[in-house]
C-alpha cells in the first residue's frame, strides 16, 4: 500500500523550534530541593513509603505501586525528607508529594553502572524491571509502559511504531535525544521489540528533523525489520492514532486502542528511559526538558533530575525575558498554562515554555460564522463547533453523541478558528461536565 505519510486533517501552526533545536543538551546542577509527586502516570497514585525525617539516596523508592497500572517513585537526590504533604501539580491540583532536601552529591541506592544484557533476561524479568524503574510515557501521557507492553489476551500486536514525531511546537528535547543518543535509543528499541515480539518496527520522524533521520537511517543499516519512516511536517502528526494512520494506513476505531488494529506506539524518550532501566536497573529519576520560547532569555535543552522546580530550570536558563507572561507545562498547543513557576519537572515534562504577554492573551471570541474551517482540521473527524456550542448550551449528552470524549484536545480547531472560538476550552469542560453527571456514582 502506498502511505502518505500522513493524515486527515490538521494543521501548520508556527513552529518556534528554531530556539533550541540545534542545541545540545546541558544537564542542570543538582537543585537544593526537588518535590516529588507520588501521582506522575495515568492510573493509581504510589503510596508514599518514606516519611518527614529520613535520608534517602538517589535512586531509592520512596513510594510503591499498590496497583497492576501505577508505578514508584524515587528519590531524585541525596538528602533528607522534609515533608510529605500535597504540593502543586503541574497538571493541575494539588498531589501528595515527597519533599526531599539535597544534602550531598549522589549517594546511589545501587550501583547502575553494572550492564546486563537482555540475552540474560526472560521478558517478565525485563517488564518487571521497567515497572520498578516507574516508567510511564515519556512524550506526555504517562501511561504506565509496563502495563502497555502487557496486551491482553487475544490481542495481537504485530508492528512496534517508535514515536519521534515531536510535532508539538517549540519542544525539541526527543529530537535532541535522538540526535545524541541513538545507540542507546535504538538499544530501549530492541528491548521493547523483544518484549511484544513483533517482526516490523517503525520509527516515525517528522521531516524537520533531517539530523535526526540521517543519524537513525544510518545506525540501522544491518538491523533487519527496523525501518525510519520521515513523515510530514504536520500538527498533531505525534497523536497515536495519527502516527497509526501515517505509518501504517490503519485507522484506530473510535473509543479503541492501538492494539485494536495490531500497533503498539511508544515515544523515543521512553525508549530511552527502558534501555537505562533494563540495562542497568536504573530507576527514572532524570529526564530532558526543553526550556525555551519569547519569554526565556536563552533557550535550552536541559537534563534535569525529576522533581525540580520550573523556577530553577527557568533561572538556569538565564531568566525571563521582559515581557515574559504566561508559563507552560508543555507546548502551545497541548500544554497547560501555569499559575506560577512553582511547580516541579514530572516524567512528562518534555517541555517548560514561556510566552509574552501578546502571544499569551486568549483572544476576545466572535460569533461563530459557520466557516467549517475547524470541522476540516480535525484529525478525529469531529464536528468541533457543534459539540462546543452544545456544551456552551449546557446539553452535554449532545456533545457526548457527538463524540465528546473522542476529542484528544489537539486544539489544532481553536488554533484555526477564524473567529477565535474557545473551542477545546468549550470541549475541556464539557468532558468535566460530563464525568461530574455520570461518573460520580462510580
Ligand atoms: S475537536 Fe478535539 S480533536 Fe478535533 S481539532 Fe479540536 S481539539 Fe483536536
Ligand atoms: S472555525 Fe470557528 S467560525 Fe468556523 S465553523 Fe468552526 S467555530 Fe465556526
């Protein structure tokens, strides 16, 4: 079949990756304090399993997963635990978090220097080491891995896409990653293949990352049934069922899953993240965060340890700007604006953008005009317009057959809107509405 590379819909909002992405990554100084959100993955939040007054080295569990889908945290220094007490939440509202207050440089728990190859591990051995590194989806998602490796039964999964879209603008931390650490990518690959046992892996890489596609297509060369997929330069070309569609030509049913038609997607950052767990038993405690955009003095890409403050990141990269005015967790598009820079880096930070105060301002709405433009660049083939005027009109079970919950809130239809509609906000809270209506009996 011949791919277009692509998928219905979408958009080509400015890409703002010019500020960071040839720089390498820097790794930031380890930071006085870090918080540490037990709740950093989709499913159930880590018990915490330390307490105000012990000493903790980087590396150890501070919290365990009492469920099949949750993971642990660890402590991301070497110091004593200040508190544990609810604490902002880059995602919102505020989550139990671990406070631990650096002492001295890394006392490991372990020693992760040891290699193991996976030869020696049976594929329980490598799920149960990925679950105890408390990996969760590093492009954003924070589902945990270990649950997506374990499709159930009668579900078969017979091609492994690596997600390096990175279509999110402004961010460039995966692009980085794979740029500078391929062999180590393409090792958390392998490793991933072995698990699902698929024959046919493809990584899928916007074409603006030309660096990144060489580098990829020539460490491949030799490897049988991997392939580099360069994919049109288009938002949200990244969202799994957009990756699927592109690379595969398969069409994930509504409500479905990946698994569905027989993928299995991950990010590159994840792929990383399984090979230093699995090769070395290293727990996540670090990831790469791209600080960048108008309102950050010099832009970055920076290795940081998890639970460090936006604050202190945004001041290694030399401060605000002037005219700085709003801050994200994220990108433009799919991000979420903070109410300050006190928040900490979580496993799904990829990102801490700052705007100025003119690119930040939601824009005054107008009247609908019925242009159609946002129903055309919907990449989940919604009606945009009428589930957010239902939703304006209180008529939530309108917007919910309208397909409500299968709006992955792109905003690509907001970001088009000619009349400046608060679409995905409308769409947002109309999800909210609906779960306080039906899922509060739950
Ligand atoms: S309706 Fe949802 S999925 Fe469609 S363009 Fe808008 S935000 Fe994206
Ligand atoms: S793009 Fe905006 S103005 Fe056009 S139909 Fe959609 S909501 Fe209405």
């Amino acid at each position: 079949m011949l791919l277009k590379k692509s998928f219905k819909g979408g958009a080509h909002p400015p890409e703002g990756k010019h500020y960071s992405e040839h720089k390498p990554i820097e790794t930031a100084p380890l930071p006085d304090t870090v918080v540490i959100p037990v709740q950093q993955h989709i499913g159930a939040p880590a018990e915490p399993i330390v307490k105000k007054g012990d000493y903790v080295k980087t590396g150890q569990p501070i919290s365990k997963a009492v469920k099949f889908v949750s993971v642990p945290c660890h402590a991301s220094v070497t110091g004593t635990i200040t508190a544990v007490e609810k604490r902002p939440h880059p995602l919102g509202a505020k989550v139990l978090s671990v406070v631990i207050k650096r002492e001295e440089e890394d006392q490991w728990f372990e020693d992760y220097s040891k290699a193991t190859s996976i030869d020696d591990l049976s594929v329980d051995e490598i799920k149960n080491r990925i679950q105890n590194a408390g990996i969760a989806g590093m492009g954003g998602a924070a589902f945990p891995t270990h649950v997506k490796l374990s499709p159930p039964d009668g579900k078969t999964i017979d091609i492994l896409i690596i997600n390096g879209v990175e279509c999110e603008p402004y961010l460039t931390s995966d692009h980085r990653l794979m740029v500078e650490k391929p062999d180590e990518v393409l090792k958390g690959i392998q490793i991933l293949q072995k698990i699902v046992n698929v024959q046919k892996v493809i990584i899928g890489i916007e074409k603006n990352k030309p660096d990144a596609i060489k580098i990829l297509k020539d460490k491949i060369s030799g490897l049988k049934n991997i392939s580099v997929l360069p994919l049109n330069v288009k938002y949200p070309q990244g969202a799994e069922k957009q990756l699927i569609k592109a690379s595969t030509g398969r069409e994930v049913p509504s409500g479905g899953l990946p698994m569905d038609v027989g993928a299995l997607v991950h990010n590159v950052g994840t792929a990383f993240a399984v090979y230093e767990a699995v090769t070395f038993n290293k727990p996540l405690i670090e990831r790469i965060v791209t600080v960048t955009g108008e309102g950050i003095k010099e832009p970055k890409n920076v290795k940081v340890r998890i639970g460090t403050s936006f604050k202190y990141l945004v001041d290694f990269c030399n401060g605000y700007t002037e005219n700085a005015s709003k801050i994200i967790n994220g990108g433009p598009m799919m991000g979420i604006a903070q109410k300050n820079d006190d928040v900490p880096v979580i496993k799904g930070t990829s990102g801490i953008l700052v705007l100025e105060k003119k690119q930040a301002d939601l824009p005054e709405e107008q009247p609908c005009i019925s242009c159609a433009r946002c129903v055309d660049v919907c990449p989940m083939k919604l009606l945009p317009s009428h589930i957010a005027t239902y939703v304006e009109h209180d008529l939530i079970d309108d917007a919910y057959k309208l397909g409500l919950f299968d709006c992955m809130e792109c905003g690509t239809c907001s970001f088009i809107c000619p009349s400046k509609r608060h679409l995905v906000q409308y769409i947002k809270y109309g999800k909210s509405q609906w779960n306080k209506k039906y899922r509060k009996a739950d």
